[in-house]
C-alpha cells in the first residue's frame, strides 16, 4: 500500500506561526482526499515528547534542518514525500515523489525582517528543492510569479490556495475577554507583519487594538512601543477556537503586512463574517480579491483612515461582510491537499 509521508516538525516548532496552522489544516485534509489505496502518515524529527501518532527520526531538530542543508540525502521513508515547510530531503531517491511548500519569497524580497542564518537557510533549501523536488507547491500566484525571478525553476509549480477551518463560520464559539469593539491583528509579532504601522494608525483610531499571535524574531514590544498612545491588548498563542471567537468578534481585522505569502487571518476573518483592511502586499490583494479595503504599505495615515472608515459606516461594513464571505467560500482546504496530491499522481502517471 502506497504512503504518503508528511513531515510535520513545524506543529512542534517553538513559535509555529502561520505554517505550523497550514501544516495542522493541510494534514486532514491530505487523509480525507486521499487517491484509493494511499495511506498518509506524518514524521519529525527527535523530541522528548514527540507528536502524537507521527513516527520520529533518530536526529533531534538542529541535526535534521543541518543535514539536510549540507544537503545529506537522508529520505524520511515513504512512497511519496510532502514537506508543508522548505524543510525537506535534498535528493528525491528513484521511484519516489517529494513535493515542496514554498509559502512564500520574503528570504529575497525582505531579508531584513529575518536572522541573518534563517535568509541563508531558506535561499539554500529553497534553490534546492526548486531544483531537484518532484514539484513545488506555493499558496498565491504572486508567490509563483516572483520565485521565478529568484530561483533557477526546474521543478514544476502548483499554485494552491489555503482554506478556511470550520470553526471560523461556528456560531457556538465560547464567549472571550475582549472590549466591546477593536481593531483585531492576527499573526507572529514581528517586524514583517507591520505591527509598527498599525499602532502607529492606531493613535488615530478610537477602539483599542487587539494582537492575537507569539512573538516572533526581531525583539518586538506591542506594549511599549504604543506607550499610554495606544490601548494595545496581546493575547498571545490562543487554540483554534479561542482565536475564533475572538475573530468572530473583532470590529475589523487589519492586515498591514509588508510582505506575505498568502495571508491566512484575512481569509478566516471573511470567513467569520469581519470586515478586513489589509496593505497592499500583492499576496494580501490576491488573497482578498477586493472584498477588503486595500491601503499602501507602510502608510500609517492611509491605514487610519480606512479602520475608522469602516468603524464608522455600518453600511460599508456590511457590505465588506458580504463581500468577504463570499470570496472565502471560494477556498477550502480539501482543494488544497487535492493539489498536493496532484503532484505525485502528475509525476507517476
């Protein structure tokens, strides 16, 4: 019987940001659209606890991310391979099939909001699996459209959408501690996300501001940097339902990001029925297909003037509710993984 083997070292990575919840969604997904006969198991490498059901690898996570950037043909096992992060085997052995997700470019288009050793990391594995995978699999066209301009492409790309978890559209979400109004971020604090643009639009806004996210690389203090200017409230790493009712309940999501792959929150704040303002990061438009208010990047003024927008016109808010959850119907997380799937049955075929 055929095995598809998912490695899924991002779930237990420290901060597992917007790729550890594609690796939790795509998973199920991947089980549910299975072709007849495929079986769909998940690998890490070695931890003290482990996760649960998933088989382990005898190196522990350092080792692994190294040996396979020195480019250590080390195959996890399996017929068929899916790596939902640029982590993944560098050598793709005979009668077998790995795909790639490349979430996104920012290691080229923004190396400054990373570490230094992470750009390294990700330009090298990201150039090899470009190079050697089966296929590489990115979540927007704009992300296919520019890796083009960054990597010598020999693998094929699959452009595959995320999708919307269920609980986003529940109506029995549990109540939260959240104001009666705000401004809700979703999303790692880090300087990527433009959290300093949106508290510096905030002073302009008169709901506090809500961050629901881990803190993330670059040191960044929400608190500190709004000083008493802003009412800013971080909420940290909260479980799937948690961050649903607190979506559920925002005034408005803002998605300011710099540069982004896909831009998950905007998808599961239309979803949930939330009116979005997000910059205008090529993959956030394409994501939003103008059912959100776009604003340029960068712009605290022009960020500011479109939040009070449409905390102050009802209308134009329930417009943006229509809208929003119209275009989120058009995604889901079984086209995702069918997607996936596409790619070894495309190779085998």
């Amino acid at each position: 019987m055929p095995e598809l083997v998912v490695i899924a070292e991002q779930l237990l990575a420290p901060v597992p940001g917007g790729t550890g919840r594609y690796t939790a969604e795509l998973l199920p997904a991947l089980v549910a659209t299975a072709p007849p006969g495929w079986t769909v198991s998940t690998v890490t490498a070695r931890h003290p606890a482990g996760l649960p059901g998933a088989r382990m690898l005898p190196l522990p996570p350092r080792a692994l991310i190294a040996a396979w950037q020195l480019g250590l043909p080390w195959w996890p096992g399996g017929d068929a391979v899916h790596a939902p992060t640029p982590l993944a085997p560098p050598r793709v052995p005979k009668g077998r099939t790995l795909s790639v997700t490349v979430h996104d470019t920012v290691p080229w288009t923004h190396p400054e909001t990373l570490t230094a050793r992470g750009v390294r990391w990700h330009r090298t594995v990201i150039g090899r699996a470009a190079s050697r995978a089966t296929g590489l699999v990115v979540p927007t066209r704009a992300v296919a459209d520019d890796l083009v301009e960054r990597v010598r492409l020999r693998a094929p790309v699959t452009v595959a959408a995320h999708g919307v978890a269920e609980v986003f559209t529940r109506d029995d979400l549990p109540d939260v501690d959240v104001p009666p109004r705000y401004v809700l971020a979703v999303g790692t604090i880090e300087p990527r996300k433009g959290i300093d643009v949106l508290i510096a639009a905030m002073e302009r806004v008169g709901v506090p501001l809500v961050l629901a996210g881990q803190p993330g690389w670059g040191g960044l203090d929400p608190v500190a940097l709004a000083g008493d200017r802003v009412d800013v409230r971080v909420l940290g790493r909260l479980d799937d339902v948690s961050l649903a009712a607190v979506v559920r309940r925002a005034s408005v999501l803002a998605a300011p990001s710099r540069a982004e792959g896909f831009g998950l929150p905007v998808l599961e704040a239309m979803a949930a029925g939330v009116p979005v303002v997000h910059s205008d990061a090529p993959a956030l438009a394409e994501v939003a297909g103008g059912a959100g208010v776009q604003v340029p990047r960068g712009d605290a003024e022009a960020l500011a003037a479109a939040l009070n927008g449409v905390l102050s016109g009802p209308e134009r808010a329930a417009d943006l509710v229509s809208l929003g959850r119209a275009r989120a119907a058009e995604f889901s997380w079984e086209r995702a993984a069918e997607a996936v799937w596409a790619v070894h049955e495309d190779a085998t075929s």
